[in-house]
C-alpha cells in the first residue's frame, strides 16, 4: 500500500512539474507572438538603429525625416488649438499681474501654454504613443528596456515678454539619461522657435557645470562655441530624438507660434515624473508592448 501510495505521490509530482513547463512554454510562445506583432510593421533595421544610437552618441541629437503622417499631426494641431481658443485644460505661467483668465490674447501675457491631461483632453495622441519605434531606439539607445516617463504638448507665442524657463539653455537632470523626442505640429524655421541643442554636450561638460541650472546664450557661446550650437528646424513630419542631458533650450519664436509635442523615454523613474489619466478603454486596446511602455506613467480611469 505504502508502495503504491509513493508511486501515486511521485506520478502526481511529475505530471505537474510537466504541466507547469508545458504552461511557461505556451506563456513564452503567446509573450514573444505579442512582441514580434507588436514590432512586425517597424520599418527600422539594425544597421539603421545602430546607425541612430550612433549619431545620438556623438552629437545628442538625430533627425529623422518623414517619421509621421503630416494629416495626423494637422488634426492634432488642431484639436489643441480648439482648446486654445475655448481657454479649457490648459496650464500656464503669466508673465504679468494681470488675472484676467478670460482674455483671449494669451500671447500677452505668458510665454506658452500647456494642455492638460494629454491622454483624456486629446486621445489622438495615443495614436503616436502607440508607434513603437520609437521605444525600440530608446530601447536600443538605453541598453535595456526603456518606458515613456513624460508627454507634454505645448504652444509657444510670438511676443515681447522676456525670455524665461526653458527658453534658456538647460540640461534636464530628471535622470542620469534622458531620451526625449521633439514633434512638431507645424513647419519650423529659424524663426519659429526650434529646439537649440549645443552638440556633444550629453558625453562632456565644462567644469562645474552643476552648480548652475539655467545659462544665457553668451556664457553657452563663450564655453562652447558657436560652431556647436545646432537649431532643430523641422518640416512637419519629421521629428528629432535627442539625449537632453546635453545642453539645449527651446529658442523665442519670432514669425510664428511654435507647437511642440515632447516624449520622454527612460529606464528609471523620473523625480518629477507625472502621471496622466487614461481612459480604460483606449488602455485596453492597446497590445501588450503598448500597455507597458506607458503603465508607469498613467492611472487608468
């Protein structure tokens, strides 16, 4: 009895070590079918990845032209301006004591504006979210998984107010790497307030350089030189991804407003990492891949 009881506890043991392989196999073969669907359509190689990181590496940023669809950009520039215009969910900073919140002239008063709740007050922007080779490059640029830590859709006006924030030269010390990727909503001249990056700066700094967050234009010139200062003029479609922890700031628009869609990527948490709120719906739809590059940074509603 005691025999077949052994035989019984053994034949038990195995047959489900057997079928807790036989369960990891068929989680292994669904995760791996969920990642090669999710990356099936990406029109990025290795040679060509490698030939991104590589420029990234040495000049903190790279250009790629024709990235995104021009008609999708359009309808999502003008969705924003729809809200704009109505004075909902939005943020910004007035340059002036006036408190005035029904003025219609923005321009006079702040240098940009923000919209709130990117996710929930524009859900085109999933559509964007969702192209995965971008994460595939950061992934690539990081050496390990990355996940989107920042979405941030701003317009930048045209005006006399003087310059602040961000419009100086910064590096963004939220993390020891910080990939962003910089998408216009309209053409961007020399004029139009492009992104200005100081090139090389994500490998080398000057001494000292942490004990000042925001630099004038002169003191970037008298350290690097101008032959290093580069200015992202864009057409719509293209976009640049960029290592910010070189030295860079968005430069004054003087002919037209600029409109800026910014990506974050990263490995660690962000310190002023935000969270977005997300319909679950739109969350569900998503594919696998698509849900954990942007499950740290959103609480699903």
């Amino acid at each position: 009895m005691n025999g077949l009881k052994n035989t019984v506890t053994k034949f038990s043991f195995f047959e489900t070590l057997k079928q807790l392989i036989s369960h990891y196999k068929k989680f292994l073969i669904f995760h791996y079918i969920l990642i090669f669907k999710s990356r099936k359509n990406f029109k990025l190689n290795n040679f060509e990845t490698k030939n991104i990181i590589n420029e990234i590496n040495k000049n903190s940023f790279i250009k790629l032209k024709d990235f995104f669809d021009q008609n999708s950009l359009i309808k999502i520039k003008k969705k924003f301006d729809e809200q704009i215009n109505n004075l909902t969910n939005l943020y910004f900073i007035e340059n002036t004591n006036n408190k005035n919140f029904q003025i219609k002239n923005l321009s006079s008063i702040t240098q940009d504006v923000t919209l709130k709740e990117p996710l929930i007050n524009l859900p085109e922007l999933i559509s964007l979210i969702k192209d995965l080779r971008i994460k595939a490059i950061a992934d690539s640029y990081f050496k390990t998984e990355s996940f989107l830590t920042g979405i941030n859709l701003r317009k930048s006006f045209v005006n006399n107010l003087n310059l602040s924030g961000t419009q100086k030269f910064h590096v963004d010390r939220n993390s020891f790497k910080v990939l962003k990727v910089f998408i216009y909503l309209n053409n961007v001249s020399v004029d139009d307030g492009p992104t200005v990056i100081v090139k090389g700066t994500n490998k080398i700094k000057h001494n000292f350089w942490y004990h000042k967050h925001r630099y004038s234009d002169e003191e970037i010139y008298n350290i690097y030189g101008k032959k290093n200062i580069v200015e992202l003029t864009a057409n719509l479609g293209d976009i640049y991804i960029a290592d910010t922890t070189c030295y860079h700031k968005g430069k004054k628009p003087i002919n037209n407003d600029r409109y800026l869609l910014t990506l974050s990527f990263g490995i660690l948490k962000d310190k002023n990492q935000q969270c977005f709120k997300i319909d679950s719906k739109v969350f569900n739809e998503l594919d696998f891949i698509q849900k954990k590059n942007i499950l740290r940074i959103v609480n699903i509603i």
